[in-house]
C-alpha cells in the first residue's frame, strides 16, 4: 500500500535530515560547494520515491539547511561571497529541475505500470467471459471477476431497467453493476467504465447469439415442416394410389380374376402398405432426432441375427435382387440398440434395392478387427462422386436425376441412429465393382459374453 500525503512528505524531509548528518559528519573532509551533492542524492532519492511536490519540499529543506549549516555566515541565512552565491544557485536550480525530472519520470513510470496493470485485468476479463457457456455462466464469471477486482461482493444483473452502475453499449443499456459499500469509488473509473463495456458487450453478444439459434431453429422447423408435407404429398401418393387401385378392381362386380391375379393385386396391396408403413417410421424417426429424444437402449446383439432380422423385413423388396451375405465366422457381439440398428440394416437394404439395377447385386458382408466391426452393404446402383457422398446423409437431399425417388430421410436417420450408438457410417463409390457401398462402423467392448451361455 503507497504511504499517505503527509508520511511521503515526512519521509522527505527525513532524507534531507540525514544527508545533513552525513554532511556534518564529512565537515572536515568536504567543502561546502561538495556538501551540496549529498543533499542533491536526498532529493532525487525522495523525487524517486515520493513524486514531484515531497522532492520539491525536499530541495528547498535541503537549500535552506546548507545555506545554514555551511555557507558563511554560518547559522544564519546569507552569501558570503560571489562564488558562494553562484555555487548556491546552481545548486538551488539543479536541486529544482532534477527533482522535477525525475519525479515526472517516477509518475510516468507509475502511470505506465497502472495502465499495464488495467490492461491485464481487462484482457484476463475479456478472456474469461469469451469462454463462457451461456448468459448465466457469462454473469456468473463476471461477478467472479469483478468481485476479484473491486475486492467487494457484486452482482451483474443483466436486465435494461433496474439500478446500479449501468451496463451500456452503442445500442442502449443493456444491465447494471450493484457494487456492496464504496468498492466502486476506491477503483479508477476508466478502468471501471472499460470493464462495465467490456461486460455489456458481452452480454448484448450473448443475447444476439440466442436470438440467431431461436431464429435459426425457426427457420429448420419451418423447412423440416415444408419439406415433410411436400414428402407426404409425393411420397405417399405412389402407394396409396397403388392400394386404392389394386383394392378397387378387387371389390369391381364386374371384373372377374384367376386366382393368381387376385394374389398379385393383393400382394401389391401388402408391399404398399409396407412402403408406407416404412415413410411412416422414417418421419417418426425423424421428429425423434429432430427433439433430441434418440436414447439407444444398448444390449448384447450377434451380428448374424441383426442382418437376418433387418433381411427378413425387407425381403419383399428385395425380390428379383441377387442377394450375397458374407459373414466372417465367430463375429465378436455388439453392445448396440437392436432395433435402432435393425432399422439402419433396413433402410440400406431398402435404398439398395430401390437404387440398384433390378436383376442387379446386393450384397451384405461383416468382418471384425482388432478394435472395430464393419459391416458393409453394397449394391450395384448408380455412382455417386466422392464429394457429393458426404451431403447424401442429409435431410430431404436427394443426389442426382438417379435418386429422385424417395423422401430423403433413410440416410440422415441412418447417420443420426450410428452416432446415437456409437458408431460411424459413410458412402463410398466403388468404380471397379460398378456400384455404391455403405459401410457402418461399430467399437468393440472389451468384454464380450458369452452368447451361447446365455442362450442356454
């Protein structure tokens, strides 16, 4: 803590009392004009430490006392001579100017050093609310910090009305400083009014970053919901015409069929009550996704009975297809939502033969390493280039004339179900073999059960 007024100017005077002693105690061995130099140390030292007025009060003490003590007539105030008076005014000058100087030089110093100290603060404040989180954790770090600074409680309170010491920026004020007793007076007020910006900025930045994510989410709701009424209004059309037509020529008086056709019109009924059925889940699965409520419900699962289960749900799709399991033998169990990924399986398997040639191959293979499982569906439909495969998981985006069919939606659920568990799936053209692969990545546990002891 810096000494008060009146202790600076003290210890002033005190440096003075002491070069006077040293002066006293040379007297023999020092004339006087020599004498001078140890009071101009007494004044410079206290220009050095005090400031300007305490070695202005040191020089003249300092002037007043040699003139006393050493110049003649001694122990009285006067010049015996011409040399005298001239040593004594430079002395008198150099004792003025040199402690002016050097007094400037120590608040410059000082000024300096404050202006370093406020310039940390404010950049340490500035840092630390640019990690925040939110606006309750920006006014949580901001009474922290200020309360460090201001040494006192403090509360940021960021509303526009209230009271306090305001929060402002070029657009208004945006909150208020409530400082407990007279901390705000003992701090310097640029270096408060810097801060109180600096807080309000970053309020006001805070507020119009929510504002953009409410705006933001607005505008995502508003195309998801464009975007699935147009899915309904196409994509359900084809079956639901499919089912009013094949079940209107079975209910026809008129109309008289064999047998075998009455079980294709019914078949046609059935595969497009499954195509619906499927639209169905996918927007299902996607207002899922879309409200955060994707919660995979891991259990051990053999890879051999997922591919089954999700080959069984799309068997009737998958007719006229010339279908390949691979399967490497002893597969390692996966830790994983069974239905969730049963539904990845079977819209890669839909997409396969929805995309693929008509005669064509899909294919299903499974091979472990040391830390993963993949699992790869292939099937030999149009290629897809390498810098659009990445945007085919989004959302309602169709790549190409070949993929117009469909809503858009299997593969970002597809994508959105693997992260959800875990794991990762990407789109890779394959030129040699003539088609498009999806290969789904799993982590392995590192303990793995016994499957055939918990059958039995």
């Amino acid at each position: 803590m810096a000494p008060s007024t009146s202790l600076r100017h003290l210890w002033a005077l005190l440096s003075v009392l002491a070069a006077t002693g040293v002066a006293v105690l040379t007297g023999p061995y020092l004339n006087p004009t020599d004498k001078m130099l140890i009071y101009l140390v007494a004044v410079l030292w206290s220009a050095l430490r005090f400031g300007l007025r305490p070695a202005l009060l040191a020089a003249v003490t300092a002037i007043l006392a040699h003139n006393f003590l050493f110049f003649e007539p001694r122990f009285a105030f006067g010049l015996h001579s011409a040399s005298d008076a001239v040593a004594f005014g430079v002395f008198a000058t150099t004792a003025f100017v040199t402690s002016g100087l050097v007094a400037r030089a120590h608040d410059e110093a000082e000024r300096s050093r404050a202006r370093e100290l406020e310039l940390a603060i404010l950049y340490r404040t500035g840092e630390e609310i640019a990690s925040s989180t939110g606006l309750g954790d920006l006014v949580a770090k901001a009474e922290r910090r200020l309360g460090q600074v201001l040494g006192a409680p403090v509360r940021v309170i960021a509303d526009s009305g209230g009271e306090g010491f305001p929060l402002c920026t070029a657009n208004g004020r945006v909150g208020a400083l409530l400082v407990e007793g007279d901390a705000v007076s003992r701090i310097d007020e640029g270096l408060l009014h810097a801060l109180a910006r600096q807080i309000a900025v970053a309020i006001e930045r805070e507020r119009l970053r929510h504002e953009m994510e409410e705006a933001t989410v607005r505008v995502r709701t508003e195309r998801t919901r464009s975007a699935l009424l147009s899915s309904v209004a196409h994509d359900f059309r084809t079956p639901l015409g499919s089912v009013v037509g094949a079940s209107s020529s079975l209910l026809s008086r008129e109309a008289s069929f064999t047998d075998e056709a009455r079980r294709r019109l019914l078949q046609t009924i059935l595969e497009s009550a499954q195509r619906l059925d499927r639209y169905v889940g996918n927007i299902l699965d996607l207002t899922r996704i879309e409200s955060g409520a994707v919660e995979p419900r891991p259990d051990w699962v053999d890879v051999e009975d997922l591919v089954g289960a999700a080959l069984d749900a799309v068997d009737p799709v998958l007719d006229g297809h010339r279908l390949v399991v691979r399967l490497e033998p002893d597969l390692p169990p996966l830790r994983v939502d069974f239905v969730m990924i049963e539904r990845v399986l079977v819209n890669l398997l839909e997409n396969a033969a929805r995309f693929g040639r008509r005669d064509g191959l899909i294919e299903v293979a499974a091979a472990a390493g040391p830390d993963t499982l993949v699992l790869d569906v292939f099937d030999e439909g149009p290629l897809v280039p390498e810098d659009e495969c990445e945007r085919l998981f989004l959302a309602f985006y169709r790549a190409s004339r070949e993929y117009r069919d469909g809503a858009g939606l299997g593969l970002s659920i597809c994508r959105a179900f693997m992260a959800a568990s875990g794991g990762a799936i990407e789109a890779r053209p394959r030129p040699r073999r003539g088609g498009m692969s999806f290969v789904l990545t799993f982590p392995l546990a590192e303990r793995v059960p016994n499957l055939e002891g918990l059958d039995e």
